[in-house]
C-alpha cells in the first residue's frame, strides 16, 4: 500500500552575533567548539543555548546561557577585558609610601599607585619589586569586577640583643 510521503517539519532556526573587546577566543555552543569567526553571526536551532567563550592563554572562560528564537536576530555582548590596580599603604600614619615597581606576566607596566585598564580576563602573573624585596602572586582578573591588590610596606628596625634574653 503506497502512504503519503510524511513532510519534514520546518526547522525552526535563529541568530546570534556575539560581540566581545578581545578577539582571542575559542567559542563553543553547548560544550562544542565552532569553527566560525567571531564577526559572523551563528545560525542556531530555536530554544536554550549555552554559549561560551574561552581564552587559552589566560584558562578564563565566560558562559552564558541565550535564548533563540525562530528566524529572529539577537546580538549579546561579553566583555573579555578587566582592570587591576596596585597601591601601597603606609604601616604607620605619615610613613612615605613605597614605590612598587609592577610586572604582569613579566612585562613591566608602571609605578604604584597603578591602575591597568584593558587587561584580558582570567589569571596573570603580577610581579611587585620595592627596595630589592620581589614578590610574585598570581590574580584572577574579571571583567565585571576591578581588581585592587594592596601592600603594605613593614620596615624592620635593628634589634641589639642585650645580655639578659635567654635562648634556652
């Protein structure tokens, strides 16, 4: 017996750009890498998306979840960059603050007080060098909270033992 051939339904497709201030990205759709560039808009089936965008070099990656809807246009925008500023603060009221000499990822950036702009989300190498003391950590930096990493700068007077401390 000859059935009616049964149609397809329709596919129900929407867009997506992305927009982002760092061009650096892997981007992924649900957990799977595209092979698209970051100016070209995606094609995406109607419904719940996981879309996010990862930077190798700084293992920061930023997810959101997206709507799409048929034959509809959306554009999202993620900011990839963030800030981090270095400052001093004195140990004893009137004491003059330390200059710190400020490395990221061992590329010299500036003098404390020190406010960096533009630096690419996820973790970095900062590196602070005062009076020969050097002293490395490693920040996150997000792009939706400025970074401030203080120091405090503890200068040790001499002690002269006297006679009468006993070591044991």
């Amino acid at each position: 017996s000859a059935s009616k051939a049964e149609e397809m339904p329709k596919v129900r497709m929407g867009f997506l750009k992305i927009e982002t201030d760092y061009q650096g990205v892997e981007v992924l759709v649900d957990g799977e890498k595209i092979e698209q560039s970051l100016d070209e808009t995606f094609s995406l089936i109607e419904g719940k998306h996981m879309i996010s965008l990862y930077i190798e070099e700084t293992n920061y990656t930023h997810s959101v979840v997206v709507e799409v809807t048929d034959g509809i246009s959306r554009t999202i925008t993620v900011p990839l960059k963030g800030s981090v500023e270095v400052k001093t603060y004195a140990e004893k009221a009137g004491q003059k603050l330390a200059v710190l000499d400020v490395y990221i990822d061992d590329k010299y950036v500036g003098q404390s007080p020190f406010k960096l702009n533009g630096l690419v989300a996820g973790t970095h190498m900062l590196k602070v060098i005062a009076e020969n003391i050097i002293k490395e950590r490693k920040i996150e930096v997000r792009p939706d909270s400025p970074l401030l990493v203080k120091y405090k700068i503890v200068r040790k007077t001499t002690v002269i033992p006297s006679k009468d401390d006993d070591d044991g």
